[in-house]
C-alpha cells in the first residue's frame, strides 16, 4: 500500500504506530470534539504532487463563445488526486476510519521575473517616501538593473541617519511569505489532514473500503456525527475555462451585462459542480455539505508591467474549483442538536456612555 511513499514517510508512520504516539493540527478543541463524537486521532497524514501543467490557449475563430480546456482540466485535477491518495495511503497504514480537517492547497511556483519586478516597486515606494526624486526611481526599459541604483540610495539614506553598520535594505530582508521556484509551469498539490479511528471498533471506512475523508472541522465534525450522519469522502470537481479577450470588454460609455463573459463563467461552473456530484454518487452519498467555490486564473502574463491588462490580450484562463464533504445517514441514527445562543466572553464590551466605567467611578 505505501509504494508511492517516499520512504521518511514510510518510517514516520511505522514509527507512530509501534509508539502509539500521534500528531495532529486539531486545535484543543477540536481534538476534544472529535474525541466526544467516538474517535481518536492516529496522527497527522499528509499527501504531495509537485505537477507540470502546460497552459493551452485555444486558437478559437473570431467571434466564438469561450471553452473549456480539457487538458488542463484533466491535468489540475489529475494533481490534486495524487495527492489526496497518497495522504488516504498514509492514513490506510496508520489503521484510520477516516481524516478529517482536510486541507487541499496549492503552491504555485514563483515567476523570477515577477518576483523581481515586485522588489524594484518595493524599492521605488521606498526611495518616493524618503524623498529621493521621483525621476532617480524611473528606469524605463532597464528596470531589471534597479539594484545598481538602489544600493548607494541605501547607503547614503544610512549615513544620513548615522547608521553604522549599515542594516540590510529592506528590499533585501526575508520575506514573510515563502516563494518556491518550482520550474515553469509547475506547481506543488499538497494534502493534509488527521487521521482518526472510530474506538469502538465500528468500521466508518466507505463502500471501497477506503478511509473517508472530510473537510469539514472538528466542531462540525461532531455536529455531524451527533445529527445521525457520517462522511463517506472529500469530494472535488473542477473546470479549465478560456474565454476570448473579446468578451472581455464593453464600449466604455456604456453600462450593461457582459453576457459572454457571464455565460462562460456560468458554464464553467455547472461542469465543476456536475462532476463534484458526479464523485459523490460514485460513493453512495445522499447529500454534500461544506461546499465551497474557489477561482485561480491560469493563464501567462509574462510581462509583469502588464499584469493589469494582460488579459485584454491574451484571454483568461480560469479554473472554477469545488470541494465538499460527501455524507450518508448512520445506522446509529441521531438527532439534531439543539442551538443555542452565545455571548463570547473573551473581549470586553466597550463601555455605555454616561455610565461609570466611562466616567472613572
């Protein structure tokens, strides 16, 4: 079962259960939860697909309506499948009924040439705000050489400022937020969730014998579970759509609808959520709750200065993405929790005016 698992995670699960020692990313109360609801957490699985995905821009003739690109389409999802088995291998292994807090992510690969274009206009707010001219910042078409100039920019605002040693320019400081250079057209498809088993030894496995999996969170979980319920899979559909630069656009002076457009996203959306169904009556499911939409633009802009209306050229390229957790009514049968009204207790109110917290009493 774990032959497509590289082999640390083959030893970090055989580790987990000689030990009986598990990880997991549920906070305090969602362990707690999951825990009431029957389960215990096994440890923390997790699947990777690093995928190179060839965009494709159809060469349609002028005047036709947009289309799906069913290579990509095939190839995106092709991707998160990768992933999501192997994380239900590691949780296969690790004995589990089931993972829940499903997180599907994905990370794209970084654009050098973008990347460097952000740090020259990190640079020129920069040099703008401290008062150097706003001509010493416009480099025009030899913007990549911009370092050349910033450099005695940054030494010279130091001196000023009787700053020695010289600090690192904050151009050049570690980002917050990590940039993976995965190659052109690549990008890594990760899975994680925490794997759970049922104690009292009921099997919550689904009609292929596989652990279920869910998105949904610990509290949800338990309502679910305590409402009569239980999840059968994760459940995923998606859509690569082009639709041509010219539907794009309106005559300026006018306000209408663009139906074109309109109808493209619309179509694109129905076929995601038609095979999002389509994967949960191949588990037997009788509904799918936490559905969410998400939309990421696929296609090139290679010219960074053109970011804004690369698209008036080149047409979009859009992926409509739906998930959703599958679920089936239990044997166990259940009834739903009644709700209740709740006042957080964590921030103080702000006080009444007139009333004597305000006025120091």
């Amino acid at each position: 079962m774990t032959q497509d698992l590289p082999k640390h995670a083959r030893e970090r699960i055989a580790e987990m259960r000689a030990k009986k020692l598990f990880t997991s990313d549920l906070s305090v109360s969602e362990f707690l939860l999951v825990k009431e609801a029957g389960f215990d957490p096994l440890g923390l699985v997790m699947g990777s697909s690093i995928y190179q995905i060839a965009p494709t821009i159809p060469n349609l003739a002028p005047g036709q309506p947009g289309c799906e690109i069913t290579d990509m389409t095939r190839a995106l999802y092709h991707a998160r499948e990768l992933a999501m088995n192997r994380m239900e291998e590691e949780a296969d292994e690790l004995g589990a009924d089931g993972v829940v807090g499903v997180r599907l992510t994905v990370r794209l690969g970084t654009n050098p040439t973008k990347q460097w274009w952000i740090l020259y206009r990190e640079w020129q707010d920069w040099a703008r705000s401290t008062g150097f001219p706003r001509s010493s910042t416009l480099l025009g078409m030899g913007w990549e050489r911009w370092p050349d100039v910033a450099a005695p920019m940054w030494s010279h605002y130091c001196q000023q400022l009787g700053w020695s040693p010289e600090p690192p320019a904050p151009w050049t400081r570690p980002r917050a937020q990590t940039a993976y250079s995965f190659g052109p057209n690549a990008a890594e498809f990760l899975a994680i969730g925490c794997a759970v088993r049922h104690r009292g030894g009921e099997s919550y496995k689904n009609i292929h014998g596989k652990p279920f999996q869910s998105d949904l969170s610990g509290q949800d979980f338990w309502t679910l579970i305590r409402s009569g319920y239980r999840p059968v899979g994760f459940v995923m559909g998606n859509c690569v759509y082009y639709v041509p630069p010219q539907l794009l656009q309106a005559p300026p002076a006018d306000s209408c609808e663009l139906g074109a457009y309109t109808h493209s996203l619309y179509d694109a959306r129905e076929l995601a959520t038609e095979r999002l169904q389509d994967e949960a009556e191949a588990l037997g499911a009788t509904g799918i709750v936490g559905v969410t939409f998400a939309e990421r633009e696929h296609s090139g802009r290679f010219a960074p200065w053109n970011a804004g209306n690369g698209a008036l050229q080149s047409g979009e390229v859009i992926e409509l993405f739906v998930v959703g957790t599958a679920v089936v009514p239990s044997d166990a049968g259940g009834t739903l929790p009644k709700p209740t009204l709740v006042l957080s207790a964590n921030d103080e109110p702000e006080p009444l005016p007139g009333s004597s917290s305000q006025r120091g009493e």
